[in-house]
C-alpha cells in the first residue's frame, strides 16, 4: 500500500493557554478526495496551515507528501495547490498579472490553463483587485489552486462567494482533478457539497477526530426520518423503547422518530392500530453532523454549535 499523502499523529496545536488542536489523527491516501468537517474554532484551519508549515505545531506527528512540511520547502510546496479561508487581493494588480506570476514562480507551470479556467468560472483577468467583488476575488483563488494540476490539493472553505451555478462547476472540476489521480483535502461548511464529491469524511470536534469513514457508510449510520400518521393519537412510549427508534416524539396523530436499522420492528408496532399515512426519508451528512455534536464522541450531551 502507498504511503499516506497526507498523515498526523497526536498533533497538538497551543496559542498560549489556548488548545486549538488536542491529538489529531488523520490519514489522507493518494487519489481520494477527503472531507474535513466542523464548526468555527473546531480546528479546521489551524490544521490546514499546519499541513503547509504556515503554522508549526506544539507537539505530535505531521507528513504532506511524504516528509515533514518543516523540510519540504519550495519543492514540497510546488507540488501542492491551496485556496485559503479568506483572500487577501488588494491593490491595482490584475488577475491576469497575478496568476502569471504565480505562473512564472511554479517555472512556468500551468499559465496554458489560465484562460480556459478563468472563462469556465467567468473571471475577468484584467481587471484589478480593487474592482473585484468577493466572489470574482475567490474565482482567482479557484484558479491559482488549480491551474498547475498539483498532486494535493488544500481547500479552505472553497465555494465561499461562489454563486450556485459556478459551486456546481467547481465540484465538478474537483470531480476531474480527482479522476486524474490528485488529492484533494476539503474543508467546508456546506455539508452537502462534502458529501456530494467526498469519499471519506473526517469530522473534528474540540481539536481531535470524532470520526472518518465513507461517505456511503456515515449516511447509512445517520439512518432515516420516519413519520406515522394515525387514526388516533398514539402512544409515543412503545415506539421509543424498540432499539431501532431515537427520538420518538407525537405531534397530534402523527408519530416522528429517527430509524436506525430495519423497520422491521416498527412496522409490526404499527401495525397494531390504523395507519392513515406515512413518510420516510434518508438522513443526510449534515443530519450526522449534528447528531455528533449534539450527543458528543461517548454519547454525552454536549452544546450544538454553529455549524453554518
């Protein structure tokens, strides 16, 4: 099996008396695209600066294509693409002048694409950044990412000021880069674009991995949404002792709970009195997200945060 692209073991990071990160595992291989999942201050971009030494952590382990990011220098960094959280594009330089810099920097890679990704994602080259709204300023950070087809890939927060038209376009272009055999390292709030293009998914909670597995597998794991509606109003106690049920509660006639497993068992309690009707429906990545930070690691309540 190869090596990792991407590992961390124990990785704590400490700002003072703060601990933004606590012992975070990852393990990233080559050619998948990997979803990294949380709320503000969860430890998402202290993370990700780590992973390209704009940060250096407290203690614990970190490799980025195969050597500390400490040692690897511009070779390590030339093989990498990253969009950051926020851009910084001040100033009357242009974009056009800006990517061929960055362009003549990487010895010439990836200048014969910049046109054909700035007309996909509708980027006015020659205007400068002062003139640029966010989302054309985040247009260029698509590009500069992309353009010189790097091995790994490190999104922050990437379809951030993108309207919906050019987000399905950039998953798209994750889709191709990943096809290609690259990398890609995603960082995101919107959920459903993670599950959309992601194999695996890590979620961080507090500044260690709650959890990481398949995008097929946490959607199972999230379960189903279930609504019975009766010709009376039902007893919401037999339903909430069956394993398979969380959440059962009774809005008039109707029963709601959540569905972990085979209906089985709760079709026959159903059974038992008339049902007038009934829906139920797939729980999503954004559904276990929650569920995750509502209940905690072991289970234990904890405060819902943000997770906009």
């Amino acid at each position: 099996m190869t090596a990792p692209v991407i590992r961390t073991r124990g990785l704590v990071k400490d700002y003072g008396r703060t601990r933004a990160l606590a012992g975070l595992d990852l393990e990233v291989q080559r050619g998948e695209v990997y979803g990294f999942i949380g709320p503000n201050g969860a430890g998402k971009s202290t993370t990700i600066r780590i992973l390209l030494d704009l940060l250096r952590p407290t203690a614990g382990e970190v490799e980025v294509l195969g050597q500390a990011p400490s040692q690897g220098g511009p070779a390590q960094r030339a093989r990498i693409g990253y969009l950051p959280g926020e851009l910084a594009l001040v100033g009357r330089l242009t974009a056009r002048e800006h990517l061929h810099h960055l362009a003549a920097l990487r010895g010439g890679r990836g200048v014969e694409r910049i046109d054909a990704l700035a007309e996909r994602f509708t980027l006015e080259l020659d205007r400068p950044f002062r003139a640029l709204s966010r989302g054309n300023k985040q247009k260029v950070g698509v590009v500069q990412a992309f353009m010189h087809e790097p091995e790994l890939l490190v999104l922050d927060e990437p379809t951030s000021g993108l309207d919906p038209l050019l987000q399905h376009e950039f998953l798209a272009l994750v889709r191709e880069t990943a096809a290609r055999g690259a990398t890609v390292f995603m960082s995101s709030h919107v959920l459903r674009e993670v599950e959309t293009v992601a194999d695996r998914v890590a979620v961080i909670r507090e500044g260690r991995t709650v959890d990481v597995d398949s995008v097929q597998s946490l959607r199972a794991r999230a379960g189903q949404r279930v609504a019975l509606t009766f010709a009376q109003a039902p007893d919401p106690a037999p339903f909430a002792a069956l394993a398979e049920i969380r959440d059962a509660t009774v809005d008039g006639n109707t029963l709601h709970c959540r569905l972990h497993g085979e209906p089985d068992g709760l079709l026959k309690l159903a059974a038992r009195q008339r049902v007038t009707r009934w829906t139920a429906r797939d729980l999503d990545l954004e559904d276990l997200f929650l569920d995750l930070y509502r209940h905690g690691p072991n289970g234990a309540d904890a405060e819902v945060p943000d997770a906009r």
